[in-house]
C-alpha cells in the first residue's frame, strides 16, 4: 500500500550529474506512484545563479531522457522544485536556504520533516553538515542527512569525516548510500534465505566449498579518470559494494527484522575478517590496470582523459578473504572486480562440496544469484534458471514480484523517508572494511605494480585464475 510521504528535500549539487540523472528520475517515479503527491518540495542548491524556472526546465529535460509521460504530469511534478544559489562555505547562504525550506514547508505543508542530500563532491560532506547544525536548519520533524560515496579513501580520511558528519548529526539521522543496497536482488537475499530452510541450512563451512562475488564491466573509466586517479577498484567497488553483498549473503540470518539486530550481524561478519600479513596480500590480492584491446582501438587507461601516463591505479582487482568465524572458517570468498572485462556481470556464485547430499542437495551444486536481472529468473542452479533445474531447494520467495521491482535509488528514498536503515551502511561496518582494505592499499604502495597488464575485453590479469588454481577452485562466471 502507498502511503503519502511529506518532506522537504534539500540536494546540495541539485545542478550536478547524480541529481539530474538518478535523483530526480526517482523522486518523479515515487510522484507517480503516489508517495510523493502534495506534501513535498525540493530544493535544488548549487553555486550557479539559476532561477526556479530554469532549474524546473533542467530537471524536465533529464526526466525526458529516461520517461515519455505527457509534459503536463512533468509539469505538475516540477512545480514543486525550487533553487536557490549556494555556496558551501557561506553561512549566509544556510539562513537563506533555511528561510526558504520554512516557507516551502508552509505552502506544502510538509510536517518539518527535512532530508538534506549530499549530491555534491565529497570534500564538502563535513562543511555543510556543520554548517546544517550551526546555521539552525534543523526543524521540530526528522532531520535526515543522506550521504553518498565514497565515505573518505581509507580509514584515517573516513574517521575524519564521520568526526564531522557526527558533530552535526546523530547516528540514527545518518543514510550511507550504498545503491547496490537498494537493488532488488540485494535485498530480497534475507528473504530468500529466511524462505529456503534448507539453503539457508547449507549456507556454512559444513558444506559450502567456496564463495564468488563479482562485478565486472565492460565498459573503461569513460569521463570519470579523474575521479578513478583518486580511488582505484579496490576503493570504488570492493571496500562498499561486494563487502555489502558479502555481508547479505554471509552475516547470521537476524532473529529480528529490525535494522539494529541485521547491522549488529553485519557488524559482526565484517569485524572477524581475517587479518593479514603483507605477504599474504602479495599472494591473496591481484591487481591489473587495462591496456588497449587487441586490435588497439580502445585507449589504454594510462591514455584516458585527466589519467597520468605512469598512473599506478588499478582498474581490476580480484581477492580472497577469509573469516575467523565458526560458521565461515576455512571458506574462501574470492571477489572481483574490474573494468574492460568481457561483459557486465554482478553476481554471486555460492560454490557446495560434496557434504550437502546430506541435505538432499546435489554434490558441488553452484548457486548463482544475479544482482543485475530485473525479473524473476535471477537465481541459476548450475548455471540455468532454478524453475528448470529440477532441484528445490532454493526458490525466488515471491514468483511475478519483479514485476514491480524498484530503480536502486527510488527504492532508497523510500526508505530514507520511512526512516527505515537497514538498506545503509552504519559507522562501524564501514571502520571495520577500511581497516580490511587498509592494508592492501598500505602494501600496493609500497610496490611497483607492472601495470598495463591484461588486454580490453579479457578477464584480467592470469594472476586472478592462478589465485583459485591454487586452492583447486574456479571462477564459475568465466
Ligand atoms: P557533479 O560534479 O556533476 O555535481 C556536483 C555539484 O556540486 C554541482 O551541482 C555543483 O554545482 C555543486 N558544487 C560544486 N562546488 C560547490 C560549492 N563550492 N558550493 C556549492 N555547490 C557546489 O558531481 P556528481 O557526479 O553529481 O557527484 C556528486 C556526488 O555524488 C559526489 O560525492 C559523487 O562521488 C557522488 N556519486 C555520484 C555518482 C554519479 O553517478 N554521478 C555515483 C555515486 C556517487
């Protein structure tokens, strides 16, 4: 059931790309389906002097991109849009901002509730929280600060800027973005976990012989080298992304629904990642950094724009880790990640052994969940879809519920604006993934990788095969 949602958002970068190509697109999809309808506005805030009008006319021409409804529910939609020019380090410019969301809210009658959106660079999530708090933004309704990536590039810069964030706002008003956490597969694992007694039952040393996750892409840095010179894979998709996918397939299945109990778990998961010594780096992490394709027409990422030419960032990445756990000891999960590979792919393959014919489970059974597909064919048994597989074991909870499955971003919203955190990553999970990923960075950089090494539109670097060889494993997705 839809339930109308009142709020005033404010988007600092509403001028910029994320704003116009996944914010707005969502917020104009929950318009249509009734959660946003009378009660809303949205500012938009960027350095520019734009007024309402043309900032209305901007974020119409990016709905046209992605719906063909008529101009006029855009129309309507759009008029709950406002600007307001901004600079970050401007306290001025908050008590405008203030002044402006008061009235707003009076017109709309928004119940004072605010959410502040952070679509703006990094550097700046700290200044305009503080700036939040000390201006007196914050009103009698909830006050939600969403934060999106990256949340600092180790652990030093993300402690800092939680100090920051954490001065202006209480832990429980904080919304991490993390969007493969809003994506409908992601979230449905506790569900198909909690459905499928006897997966769930399989899901442990005792009979899983190894865990996959992979995210590949086919595509290069495109126009986001500069942005990629400051991270690397391993910052931009392994600490975030697969550590999040690892913590919804692997934490203790929660005796509660409530986000506290899941975080807690997940916490838990995170915290017994098994530390280790820079040799163990050398020999459990790969890395590779693309070259042109074999016919040389793609650019090499050391060509890419705003890229040096002796760049040591990699662009692939492949790793195992292991947990100190009762449930996952001795189990290796090898991730991936990389750009330039053959094909887009996010998925986990969970790899049985032979024990789990206890459980009336064929041996080696490979269970493939698909993060990517937007219909109900998105668990594969031995590589074909479960319906066909003639086990089963494990089946999708809800048949046809794909049908309405949400954008990663709209589904977010709703639940920032239900004030519901389950779907966002929390302080401690994200100290305790840094500290894991610390320490392969701190190694890299001691070392001179010999970078390009693999070929566009290969699967990387033979280290990343030899990495499973060794504990006689393999890629399933390959
Ligand atoms: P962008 O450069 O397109 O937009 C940045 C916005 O910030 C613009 O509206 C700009 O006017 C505003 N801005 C810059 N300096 C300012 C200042 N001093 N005062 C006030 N406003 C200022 O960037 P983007 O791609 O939209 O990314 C925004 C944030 O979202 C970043 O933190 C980025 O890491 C994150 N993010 C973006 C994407 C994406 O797909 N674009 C995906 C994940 C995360």
């Amino acid at each position: 059931m839809v339930t109308e949602k009142s709020a005033i958002f404010i988007i600092f970068g509403g001028s910029g790309d994320l704003a116009h190509r996944k914010l707005y697109p969502s917020l104009f999809r929950l318009y249509k389906s009734g959660f946003l309808k009378d009660h809303f506005a949205v500012i938009g805030t960027a350095r520019r002097p734009w007024s309402d009008d043309y900032f209305r006319e901007t974020v119409i021409t990016s709905l046209k991109d992605y719906f063909d409804d008529d101009e006029e529910i855009m129309q309507g939609f759009a008029k709950h849009f406002f600007y307001q020019s901004h600079d970050v380090n401007d306290s001025e410019h908050y008590i405008a901002l203030k002044n402006l969301a008061a009235k707003l809210d009076d017109q709309f009658e928004a119940g004072h509730n605010r959410v502040y959106y952070m679509a703006i660079a990094p550097r700046f999530f700290g200044t305009v929280a503080e700036h939040i708090n000390s201006e007196g933004l914050k009103t009698d309704g909830y006050n939600r600060l969403v934060i999106e990536k990256p949340f600092g590039r180790d652990l030093d810069s993300a402690c800092e800027l939680n100090g920051n964030i954490s001065k202006a706002f209480p832990e429980n008003d904080i919304y991490r973005i993390d969007h493969y956490l809003g994506k409908k597969m992601v979230q449905d694992i506790p569900n198909i976990r909690a459905t499928n007694a006897k997966f769930e039952e399989a899901l442990n040393n005792k009979y899983v012989s190894n865990i996959q996750v992979t995210l590949a892409e086919a595509i290069g840095v495109e126009d986001r080298g500069g942005y990629y010179e400051t991270a690397g894979v391993l910052r931009d998709m392994v600490q975030n992304h697969i550590m999040q996918i690892i913590g919804a397939i692997a934490s203790d299945a929660p005796e509660a629904k409530e986000a506290d109990v899941i975080h807690k778990n997940k916490c838990d998961l995170f915290g017994s990642l098994k530390e280790m010594t820079p040799e163990q780096v050398d020999k459990d992490f790969v890395r590779g950094q693309y070259d042109t394709d074999k016919l040389g027409n793609e650019k090499a990422y050391r060509q890419e724009d705003k890229v040096a030419e002796d760049s040591n960032i990699e662009t692939y990445t492949a790793g195992k880790l292991e947990f100190d756990s009762k449930r996952w000891s001795g189990v290796p999960f090898y991730v991936r990640s990389g750009k330039r590979m053959p094909g887009k792919a996010s998925r986990i393959d969970i790899v049985f052994n032979s024990n789990v014919t206890e459980l009336g489970i064929k041996a080696n059974t490979v269970v493939t969940l698909l993060i990517e597909r937007t219909d109900n064919h998105s668990i594969l048994i031995n590589g074909i879809d479960y319906k066909e597989s003639g086990q089963d074991f494990i089946k999708f909870p809800e048949e046809g519920d794909f049908d309405n499955a949400r954008e990663a971003y709209e589904s977010l919203i709703i639940d920032i604006l239900s004030g519901d955190r389950v779907h966002f990553t929390l302080w401690d999970e994200l100290r305790s993934t840094w500290k894991y990923i610390d320490t392969v960075e701190e190694r890299w950089a001691d070392q001179q990788p010999d970078f390009p090494n693999y070929i566009s539109g290969t699967m990387g670097p033979d280290a990343a095969e030899m990495l499973l060889e060794r504990d006689g494993n393999s890629w399933i997705w390959d």
